[in-house]
C-alpha cells in the first residue's frame, strides 16, 4: 500500500479509477455527482487554497482517495456552517477535509485511517473539520469517531439545498 500526493494533471489522468470509486462509495448511478466533485477538485486546485489529493495504490491501482483544502471565509462550505459552528471551533488554522472513498473490495483495510493519517502529516493545520450524512451511516460515523471525531453539530441541513441531516464534525491534528 502506498500513499501518492496527486497533482491536478493526475487527477485528471487518473479520473475513471477515481469516478468508479466515489460512485460506488456513495451509491451514485450515474456520473452527476462524479463529474461536480471534478469540478469542485478543478476549482480548488485553481483557487490555490492549499488543495491536497491523497491517493490509495495497491499494485498501481487506486483503491482509495482523500481530497480537502483550507477551510477559508471564501469557501462554500464555511459559508453554509458558519452560524451553525462559529461559537463551538477556534477558526484559526483548520482544513476541510471535503470528500474520503476506498474501493469496496478493499473497506476494513486500514485504508481509510491511512489515507487521513497522511493527510494530517502533510497539513500544518491544528484541526479537520467535514461532515458526514447522519442517517444510514453508522459504519462512517463510527469510523471517524474511532479517530477521535467529535460532533460539533448534530443533525445539520445545508441552506442552499435540501439535504438530509447531517454531522459536522472535527478531528485534532495532534
């Protein structure tokens, strides 16, 4: 198992191995919601917010992926939590861990630990802050409160969309 730093140029090269995994880790049919994180990726990389994209390889194959960047006023997701978390976290250098998949065939590996373990090795930031869906999520939610989670925000819904309800949560980069 070996843990790359991916560039933007990779990322992109490495877009169906990457597709397929997000698909399935979030039961997505189609490419919609593949092609928005792309998009978001892009974004991100362009904006020069700090952008990291960790990839997962097991014999030259990706199984698994962890992308974030800065969490900033300029960002959407601060936007949307702010209110909602501005009297619980400290603002001063967090990181938004945005979006973590590991292959199905390869789940119960470590694979997940490994990749936020790294990414917290190549982040100077204090804390991560994500979110996570709360209801039919016990495995994710278990997972990340295994690494010392803890929720900030019980059952969140975003503003600018309908969603369902949703933890914020954050993890010390000890």
């Amino acid at each position: 198992m070996e843990i790359k730093k991916l560039n933007l140029e990779e990322i992109e090269k490495n877009k169906d191995e990457i597709l397929k995994i997000y698909n399935e880790s979030f039961g997505y049919t189609d490419d919609t919601m593949g092609e928005f994180l792309f998009e978001r990726i892009k974004d991100s990389f362009n904006r020069d917010v700090n952008s990291i994209f960790l990839a997962c390889f097991m014999k030259e194959k990706i199984v698994g992926f962890i992308y974030g960047f800065d969490f900033i006023s300029e960002n959407w997701f601060y936007k949307e939590i702010f209110d909602d978390v501005k009297d619980k976290i400290d603002f001063d250098n967090i990181f938004e861990f945005n979006e973590i998949a590991v292959d199905k065939n390869y789940r119960r590996k470590k694979i997940g630990t490994f990749l936020i373990e790294t990414l917290m090795k190549n982040i100077n930031a204090k804390k991560l802050i994500f979110c996570t869906d709360k209801e039919n999520n016990k495995g994710a939610i278990s997972f990340y409160k295994t690494l010392g989670s803890k929720v900030i925000v019980d059952n969140f819904y975003f503003k600018s969309f309908k969603s369902t309800a949703k933890l914020i949560l954050t993890l010390d980069n000890n």
